[in-house]
C-alpha cells in the first residue's frame, strides 16, 4: 500500500481537506494573516524536522534560488488570499474554486511553450465550468424561509479572492515547482519554500496596523493546522516519486469534497445539487487533466 501512489494522494486529500476546513477557524481566531504566518512557520519546524530524521543533507546552489524564492513568494501570497475567502466566506465556494488551480496552470504552460492536446483544453474547460457553477449558485441557496447565509458581495469576494489564489498557485506550479524540486529534492524545496512564506507573511504582519496576537489557546489548533497542510505536501510528493505518480494527483483532487463536506456538517452551509454538481465537475476535470492531460 505505501507503495501506491493513489495512496499517497488520497492520504493527501484527507490531511488537506481537514486542513482547509481548520483554516476557517484559525483565521477567525488569529486573523487571516497570522494564521497563514502560524502555518508557514510549522511547516518549516515540521519538514526541517523530517529531514533531520531522513538524515538528508541541505543542497547549497545558487542556480535555482530564484525558482525557491518564486515559488516560496507566491505560495504565501496565494494563501493569504485563500485563508482570507474561508475566513470571511463561506468554505463551500472557496474550496473548490481554488482546486480548480491545476487547469488554470494549463493555459500558463502552453503561453511558456507547451503543446497540450485538445483533451487537456476540454479537461479544463469542465473544470471551469463546475468553478462557475459552485460560485453562481451559492447566491441562490437562500429561501424566503430561510435567507442565504452570505451576501451576493461577500460570495463574489470570495470566488474572487479563491480564483487569484489559484491563479497564483497555477503560476508557481508552472514555472518554478518542478524546477526547484529537481534541484533540491522535495523536502528542502518545502523546507525554503516554508521559510521564505513565514518571512514575507512575517513582514506583512508587522507593516499591518492591528497586532498580531497568538493565544495560548489558538496554538492547538493552529499547530494542528500546519501539520495537516504541510503532511499533504509531503505526502504528495512521496507520491509523485512513485510508479504512476499522477495517480497521487488524480486522488487528492477529492481534498475538496472532503472541505465541502465538513463546511456541509459542522457549519450547516447550504450545498444545492447544482453546487455539487459543480464540485463534481471540478474534481473531474482536474483528475482528467492529471491522468491524461
């Protein structure tokens, strides 16, 4: 079985899924940028930690820097937005428009010189469909019994501020992620990428006009919450390395249904069928684009 790199993505899908729900309640706790500060701070603790017990040295190059600090940069801008939409949100939108990030990394590839096939164009056109499909319904879940819990604004900030994450994400996953973990293998290309966050997250804080604070009460959950987000990245990478890697990719695409349906349990966000629809479309599209993109 850890052999099996659906595995490893389905193990994936569950760390990350819990992890975004978490992200609800740390940004509420801390604030969104402290908590996106907490989670890139325990996540370089956790990987230093896991390379210590790997007994995997520390690969000093020059030549790849700039793909570390790309992709360390825009890993933190793309969760401080995130981690802002489930903050003030709901999940349920903000979830499963940010997984759409791997069909928006295609039209990316193909501008620096890619050739995808039609499929893969077809592939991300579903999963676009089911992100117009999770955002437009949201607003209309509301009854005359019972109103939506959201503000048409408020959901359209939230598809917003979840699309850039994505599309950010979709940038650093197109230019510098490989790269960069070919240089300096997975667990030091986290590592940095961990340390370069914490530092312009850190930076950010400091230049904001309210006080950070960290609650002796918070740090369950917010420690919690970096584990979680930072074992999914391990686990996706060890999956990666496997045969038929993107089958780890195929399975943790699903992290999105297990967020909605946390969001669905504990904070009673109203889910339409045409809102699982889209959220099926979604998940489809991007395992389609993985397996045969």
């Amino acid at each position: 079985m850890l052999e099996n790199a659906a595995f490893w993505g389905a193990s994936c899908a569950v760390v990350w899924g819990i992890s975004d729900f978490l992200a609800r309640f740390a940004g509420r706790s801390v604030g969104a940028m402290a908590a996106t500060f907490a989670l890139m701070t325990v996540g370089a603790v956790l990987v230093a930690a896991a390379m210590g017990i790997n007994g995997e040295d520390l690969i000093f190059r020059t030549d790849g820097l700039h793909y570390l600090f790309g992709i360390g940069t825009a890993t933190a801008l793309g969760a401080i937005l995130f981690y802002h939409a489930v903050t003030h949100g709901p999940v349920t939108v903000a979830a499963p428009v940010v997984a759409s990030y791997p069909a928006i990394a295609l039209p990316i590839s193909a501008i620096m010189g890619a050739r995808p096939d039609p499929f893969s164009w077809i592939a991300m056109a579903v999963t676009l469909t089911g992100v117009w499909l999770v955002a437009r319904m949201a607003s209309s879940n509301g009854s005359k019994d019972k109103p939506a819990e959201y503000s048409p604004s408020v959901i359209r900030r939230t598809a917003l501020y979840s699309f850039l994450a994505a599309a950010i994400y979709a940038s650093a996953l197109s230019t510098a992620a490989d790269q960069a973990a070919e240089i300096y293998g997975p667990l030091q290309t986290v590592l940095v990428m961990r340390i370069i966050g914490a530092v312009i997250v850190g930076f950010a804080v400091l230049s904001t006009k309210e006080k950070a604070r960290f609650p002796v009460r918070a740090w369950p959950l917010l420690i919690g919450f970096g584990v979680l987000d930072t074992a999914g990245h391990l686990f996706i990478f060890i999956g990666l390395g496997l045969e038929h890697g993107e089958y780890a990719i195929v399975t943790s695409v699903a992290y999105t249904v297990v967020t909605v349906l946390l969001a669905r349990a504990f904070l009673r966000e109203q889910v339409s069928a045409l809102q699982w629809g889209g959220v099926a479309l979604v998940v489809g599209g991007v395992a389609l684009l993985a397996a045969f993109g």
